[in-house]
C-alpha cells in the first residue's frame, strides 16, 4: 500500500506506557507474587500496586519503549484512521448526516474500556459505549505469525472492519442489533452476530474502494492480502485450528468464503446500500 506524505488522524490515544505488557520487574521474586496475593486476598486491586511499584522504580510512570516496527505501524494506523475519517464524513455527507470521528486506542497487555477490560488476546475491538477502537501493534505479528494472514493492508483491514462497526453505532444499526439479541435464541443471537461482523467487512470493502478510487493506493497484491486475512480469521478456520472441527451454529463471524465474499462486494461496488446483510437470507 502507497501511503507516504499522507494525513495521520489525531483520534489517537496511545495508553501504551499504561499497560501491564508482562515485563513490570517485582522487587523480589516471589516475595513479589505474595505481596500481590496478600493485596488482592484483601480486596485489593493487584494491578494498581504493579503500576505503582513500575513508577517507583522508574521515578515516572512506566515509559513504554516501542520498537522501530511497532513505530511505523503506529503511523500506518493514523494514516489508515485518517483515510476513514475522510471516506466516511463523505459518505455521510451524502446520506445528510454527520459523522462522528472515533479514538483509536493503543494498548498493551490489558486495557480498560466501556465494554469492561480487555486483554491482547482478545485482538481488535470496538467499544460502541466510547466509541473507541482498541488494539495491541503485537497483533500484527500475531496475524502474520498464527493466523496466516500479513501485509500492511491486512492490518489497514483489520482496522478498517473495526471502524465499520463503527459506522453501524452511527447509524442505528448497532442499537436494533442488540433489540433483535434480546429476543433471539443463542442459535439466532449468532447468526445476528455474523450479520454483524460480515457488515462490518463490507463496510471495510466500502472503504477499500473508494481510498483506491481516491488516491490510487491499492494494487492487486493489496487486495489479495485483505482477502487472504478474511479467510485466515474467518470463524471456520478459527475453530478447525482450535477442536479441529467446525461447528456452524456457534460460527460469530462468518465463515471465511462469506467474509471474502462481503469484502469484496464493499470493494466492487462502493456502495453502503448493498451491505443490508440483516434482511438476506442467504449471506
Ligand atoms: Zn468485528
């Protein structure tokens, strides 16, 4: 993807120096581990005296060093934000209403949002209570490392689906989303899910196609990335990797031909009026 000289979002909120990343050095060991069993036997929260003694040690609070990689894809995140940001209130625009920019929120280890804590290996989230994307940069190795999937627009995807999500709190579709959930079976409230999420990848697509339209960043390589990650996390592959065998009710996201299938509709097309996933029947 072609992205030098491009705008970088200011929606960003880097909380990675807040984090527990594993690496906070407890004074003596296991005399550490008990002073923390003892803190939280006492209804004490653990984590507080872990950034507490992190800053003493420090003399500060904790200074995150991230890494030169880490750097540039903290970059290519504000950039691919950015692009949203733009695609979106254009769209909008179009629609007659006003788009809400999010925050994208760096952790790592654990985080706090809205939606309750969170840890990295949830992988990337939208709190629609906030309005915040959430994600750990380690997640872009995981991607490339277990789930087959890697590229720098794999991950302007993975940000992109999130940022769809967001896009469907803007306009309702979240709230009659959690009506129909209320009502539903658990069979039901997970086919619902997978409405969800495969809208949320069209909606990726939509945005796919018009930042190619736009400044002529995407090649073919670039979409074939973003279609390899579809399928790399595609409920499907997900569980046969895990219990090595698939089981269609309990599917959240979508299997991985339905996924590449709705990306690709976002991206042939452009058109937010084609990602009605709720009133199909077959997806
Ligand atoms: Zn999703």
């Amino acid at each position: 993807m072609r992205w030098s000289g491009r705008r970088e979002s200011e929606n960003i909120d880097d909380r990675r120096q807040l984090g527990g990343s594993g690496k906070i050095a407890l004074g003596g060991g296991l005399s550490g581990i008990i002073v923390l069993l003892l803190v939280w036997l006492m209804g004490g929260n653990p984590l507080e005296l872990m950034n507490m003694m992190q800053e003493d040690q420090s003399g500060q609070t904790g200074v995150y060093e991230s890494s030169a990689e880490e750097d540039s894809l903290k970059h290519f995140s504000a950039f691919v934000l950015a692009s949203t940001e733009d695609v979106w209130t254009a769209i909008f625009k179009q629609m007659g209403k006003t788009y809400r920019k999010p925050t994208l929120v760096f952790f790592s280890g654990y985080v706090n949002s809205a939606c309750g804590s969170a840890s990295s290996s949830t992988g990337p989230f939208y709190c629609p209570g906030d309005e915040k994307l959430y994600v750990d940069l380690s997640f872009y190795d995981e991607m490339k490392r277990s789930l087959g999937g890697g590229g720098d627009f794999a991950f302007a995807y993975v940000i992109a689906h999130e940022v769809g999500h967001h896009v469907q709190k803007l306009l309702g579709t979240n709230e009659q989303y959690e009506k129909l959930r209320q009502k539903a079976s658990e069979k039901e409230a997970n086919a619902l899910t997978v409405k969800l999420e495969l809208q949320a990848d069209f909606y990726a697509g939509v945005w796919a196609y018009h930042e190619k339209k736009l400044f002529d960043s995407l090649d073919d390589t670039d979409l074939y990335e973003a279609i390899n990650t579809a399928s790399a996390i595609g409920d499907d592959r997900l569980q046969k990797q895990a219990q090595g065998y698939v089981v269609p009710d309990s599917f959240t996201h979508g299997t991985s031909a339905q996924r590449q299938r709705w990306f690709k509709k976002g991206f042939d097309t452009g058109d937010i009026r084609q990602g009605d996933t709720f009133s199909m029947k077959n997806l």
